[in-house]
C-alpha cells in the first residue's frame, strides 16, 4: 500500500479558492481509483469526489461544478481544486486510493492520509 500526505490546507473567506494535494509514496499509476473524503465535527464522513482509470468521475452533488479533481500519475499526486468556496465546505479532508470492484461502480479503497484541515469563513 501506498503512503498518503495531504497538504495545502488552510483558512479562506468565503467565496475564495483553495487546492489540496496529496502525494503518495509509490506509484499511483496501477491503482484503479483515488477520491477525496471530508469530514465535519459531527457529520459522517462523506465522499466528495473521485476518479477512476477506466473514466469514471464522481462529484458529491454540493460540491459538483465548484471542485475538480485531477490525477498526476507522473508525479504521484492527487489534487483537489475546490473553487467558490462556502462555510459548509469546512471540514477536514483525506484522500485515499485503492482498487475498485463492479467496473468501478464500488471503490474498495486502502490507503489513506492523515487529513487536511479546511476552514472557510464567512
């Protein structure tokens, strides 16, 4: 398995940009699918967005048309670009990578990162 570190983190206004990277220690390149978590204190913790080798690009719909993710598999990164950013996007996110089953309809991720600390003010 691969280590995972988050990074770029931080406090942004409302309505500002952030991007969050996450570095692995090996190659990402033959792993099926990596994704992004977040978790609020006191909420589970919900997929925010995730994509596949084969294609598949997932949204968590409060997040869709304001959040890219993009894979670097040269560099062995993940980032996540969060645009237009509102109060409730504060949370702490991880990312995690892994194989997926179902044609990628079901991550079965098994690496994860410590976390990164979002906060954005209103």
């Amino acid at each position: 398995q691969v280590q995972l570190t988050e990074s770029g983190g931080g406090l942004v206004q409302a309505g500002g940009s952030l991007t969050l990277s996450c570095a692995a220690s090996g190659s990402i390149s033959d792993l099926d699918a990596v994704g992004w978590y977040r978790q609020a204190p006191g909420s589970q913790q919900e997929l925010v967005a995730a994509t596949t080798t084969n294609g598949i690009t997932y949204y968590e719909d409060a997040v869709k048309g304001r959040f890219t993710i993009v894979r670097d598999n040269a560099a062995n990164k993940v980032y996540l670009q969060m645009e237009n950013l509102k109060t409730e996007d504060s949370a702490n996110y991880s990312c995690a990578a892994g194989p997926c089953s179902m044609q990628c309809q079901v991550y079965n991720f098994e690496s994860w990162g410590q976390g990164a600390q979002v906060t954005v003010s209103s």
